[in-house]
C-alpha cells in the first residue's frame, strides 16, 4: 500500500466523508468504527505520558484551576488575528526520506480497564534514524475567503530536477486550525502544565479529536479510496503570545484492517519575516512525519525556508 497523506485545515478543500449523494465506503466505516472504540491516549496518567512522549520531557505539570478556556480563547484569537492577513506565499521546501534500523520495539503505553483500550507507540528517537538525500521544492500556500466568510489554505509545489517523487505527507502544516474557533468543537483538549520549547515559555495542551463531529477530516489515499485520519496529540502555546510554537500529532486509533499502526507529525512553527510585507507571520520551519505498517517503519523531514509573497512569475534562486 503507497501511503500518501492529506491534511484539512479549517474548511480547506477536501469533501466532507459523506453526504447524501455520497456512500461512506466499508474502509471508511471500518475506520469510524476504530476511532469509535478505541479510547484516546490522552486520557492517560501524566506520568505515563511523560514516559512515552519524549517531547514532554521538562513538562512541569500544574493544575487546570481554569487555565484551559483562557488558552483556547487567547489561542483561538491569534489565529484569528493572523489567518485573514495570511497573503498567498511561496518558499523553499527540502524533504529528505527518514529509515529506521532494525532496533529494539519502540516504548508503549496501554491503557487498561477500558472497552476501548488501546497501546500507544513511542516513534523511535531521531538520532536512530537515517535519512537519505533531499529533494528540493517550491512550496506555494494560497488563501482564499468563501462566501461563508471562512478562509481556506491550500498547498501545492514543483519539484525541482527531473523524476522527483512527490512527497508522502502532505498538508501538515495547516494542522494547527485544529484550534481555530470555528473547529473546536471537534475535539476535547486536556491541560497538562508548562513546558520550555528553544526558550520560551509555553502552555502545554493535549487534544483528540472526536469521532463523527469532525467535518473536514485528513485523509489517507490508499490507492483504491480515501480513509479519514482522526488525529491525537499536543500543543505547545507560547505563554506570551499565544501562538503555537510546536504541534505533535498520533493517529486517534491504529487502523489494523488497512496495516496501519502509527502516523507521528511534530510542526516546529517560527516567526517569520515576509519581504515586502508589513508584518511577520508564524509559519512552519521544520515538518517530521513518521508512519509504521507492520512491514516497514518511514518517514520524511520537510524544512522551509526563504517564505516570500508569491506570484505566478516568482522564483526562487539557489
């Protein structure tokens, strides 16, 4: 199975799973299913958490006393502040393939006492990952506001040289419209503490979202359809300014009937300075997605740099 990934943000043009003119297929409710009874690992213990999410390392938990309704209302503003000034972008965007050596099985988690209970993976760490030659991409982001008055992000790029693959994963950067006002709805969210990320304070939020009320879910082409991916996982919101600074995304559930264990994003997001363009955006600088079958366990690093206004004439020199 090719597995190729496709992300939704905040209504971006990807069709509902079903609709009246439109059949869910048996993958399709075969997966619905799975979300359904498989409880999410976010519910677990923090301690255990800790222990299987390396990236929670330093995590200085804190009780809720309220803090998680401010920081999904402060968080949900920033993206509201910056989201309708998002002009259309071009940039740079290098994906090297990553491959894991055959090592000792990764940390997991069950969660027990559950009907829904499930084993959550640990990716291996990056250090026992090789990864092999990049491949060299013009990255282009457009907005566009519907008649509803939301907007939409949508992603494309060219390759540069001849035969380059297309990459796996696509659209990972747009996953942090998970907090976006509009989606909220579709997922429960956690408050676990605070947290340093490359030396900011950041409030550290779980979140998963909730099968059946996800309108616009990311989807897996399996070369014969389309299967919706519901996504688990972390924020970390700077304490400052409220945008994310690191998003890390699971799969809500293993998917065995189509040989699917884990799909891992982590999105670094930075501040960026847009040349010609008033002010400084957060956008992504670095994109790792792992995925394992029960044959092979991959992945990809994508990294953007030299974000600029995009034209149709516009080029990105070495």
């Amino acid at each position: 199975m090719r597995i190729l990934f496709q992300h939704a943000a905040y209504l971006l043009l990807l069709a509902p799973l079903a609709s009246p003119a439109q059949q869910t297929t048996p993958a399709q409710a075969m997966a619905m299913h799975q979300y359904e009874q498989t409880a999410p690992y976010i519910d677990l213990p923090i301690p255990q958490l800790t222990k299987a999410i390396k990236e929670l390392n330093g995590l200085k938990t804190q009780p809720d006393s309220g803090l998680l309704d401010t920081i999904l209302r402060q968080t949900g503003d920033a993206i509201n502040g910056q989201l309708p000034r998002v002009p259309n972008l071009l940039c740079r965007e290098e994906i090297a393939e990553e491959t894991k050596p055959q090592v000792s099985a990764p940390t997991s988690v069950r969660i027990s006492g559950s009907p829904g209970a499930s084993t959550m993976q640990s990716p291996t760490a990056p250090d026992q990952w090789s990864t092999g030659d990049s491949h060299r991409f013009e990255y282009i982001i457009r907005t566009t506001k519907e008649e509803d008055g939301s907007i939409t992000l949508e992603e494309t790029r060219q390759g540069k040289g001849p035969a380059v693959a297309a990459p796996r994963g696509t659209g990972f950067a747009a996953l942090w419209m998970i907090f976006a006002p509009g989606n909220r709805a579709e997922s429960t969210f956690r408050y676990l503490g605070t947290q340093k990320v490359g030396g900011r304070a950041t409030q550290v939020v779980a979140f998963a979202q909730i099968p059946g009320k996800v309108r616009k879910p990311a989807l897996l082409d399996t070369g014969s359809g389309t299967v919706p991916l519901l996504y688990q996982g972390f924020a970390w919101i700077d304490a400052e300014n409220f945008h994310i600074l690191r998003l890390r995304t699971d799969l809500r559930a293993p998917l065995p009937e189509l040989n699917l264990k884990r799909i891992t994003s982590t999105i670094d997001f930075s501040k960026v300075a847009i040349p010609q363009f008033p002010e400084a955006l957060w956008l992504p600088k670095q994109v790792e997605v792992l995925w394992q079958t029960n044959e092979v366990e991959a992945g990809e690093i994508h990294r953007y740099s030299k974000y600029q206004l995009f034209h149709a004439t516009v080029r990105i020199v070495p």
